[in-house]
C-alpha cells in the first residue's frame, strides 16, 4: 500500500538482514562466510568469543592476529589477497564491511555483499583469495578490527594489493558507492 504523501514514488520498503531465525538474507559471494556471535552477559560484563578452533569456517589455523583501527566516518577499501584469507571481527565501534567478488571464473562474479557489524552485533567475516573487500566506520567513535589471517604478513613481499576507493579505477570496476 502507497501512502498519499508527497515523495510516496520515491519510499523505499524496509527489509530486514536476517530471517525469523536469525539467518541472513543474502546469498553470499563464493567462499565468503560470516558466523554470528553474541555477547553473553554475566555478572561482571560480557563475554563474546572470537573464533574457536572447533568452529569449521575458520579453516586454516590462525598465525598471526592484528587490530586496526578506522576513525569515526573514514574509509578502507578496496583491499584483495591473491593469495590469503582475511578473518575480520570488529570488536568496537560501528563498520560497514563490503566485499565484491570481480573473479572472473567465480559463480558469483560481479555480487557484493554489506555486513554491518559492532560489539552488539559481532560476527566473523571469512574473505577468501581474491575477493576485494573494505569497510567504512559508520560510527560516531574510532572503531577497532581484528584480523585473523590465514597467512603471516611477508614485510618484503606483502600479500596485498589496493584499489583506492575513490580512484576513477574504482567506480569503473567496483559498482558500490559509499
């Protein structure tokens, strides 16, 4: 039903993220995978576990952990590994993580996925090889990533290319606006 109210041509219906259950909508480009998680309070704080050596999407073993930081309104993307596997989780603050999956040979090719996530809704972002990711903290307060990467960062040869976000390449080849 359309209101009787001025712009009603140009209101947009709300669609939640999730499902009854609590599943998210999207179908998610190949190899990407995103576990929910959930603080659990206690007495003295909460509790929210990061990654658990039982949970299947980790895959590979953890060797290395480090934290970024994004300021309030600030950008980071585009990023891509040729050949490692991020593991994000945002610990503080409020993110918008994007990924897009530009292989050619993917049965997802050209598919983006958003993910807003915070320590009140915390969650584990699995971005394979090759799939250009970034984030914006849509928060008011700095906001703080670990990342659990399937590789350890090689200072001589880093396993990592850019995409500047808003480099003319970008708008071309990634169709997201932030």
């Amino acid at each position: 039903m359309t209101p009787n109210v001025l712009g009603a041509e140009e209101l947009v219906a709300k669609q939640s993220a999730v499902d009854r259950e609590g599943n998210l909508r999207c179908s998610l480009v190949a190899g990407v995978q995103f576990r929910p998680t959930r603080p659990v309070p206690h007495e003295d704080g909460h509790v929210t576990e990061v990654a658990r050596a039982s949970w299947d999407i980790l895959g590979k073993p953890v060797v290395q952990v480090h934290i970024s930081t994004t300021f309030a309104g600030r950008i980071r993307a585009w990023g891509l590994h040729p050949l490692g596997i991020d593991r994000l989780f945002v610990v503080s603050g409020l993110m918008k993580l994007v990924v897009f999956d530009g292989r050619k040979d993917s049965p997802t090719f050209g598919q983006l996925n958003e993910f807003v996530v915070s320590e009140k809704n915390p969650g584990l972002l699995i971005v394979p090889a090759n799939v250009y990711h970034g984030w914006k903290n849509i928060g008011t307060s700095e906001a703080v990533i670990i990342n659990m990467p399937d590789r350890m960062y090689e200072y001589e040869q880093p396993d990592a290319l850019d995409l500047p976000w808003d480099s003319e390449a970008a708008s071309r080849i990634i169709p997201y606006t932030w």
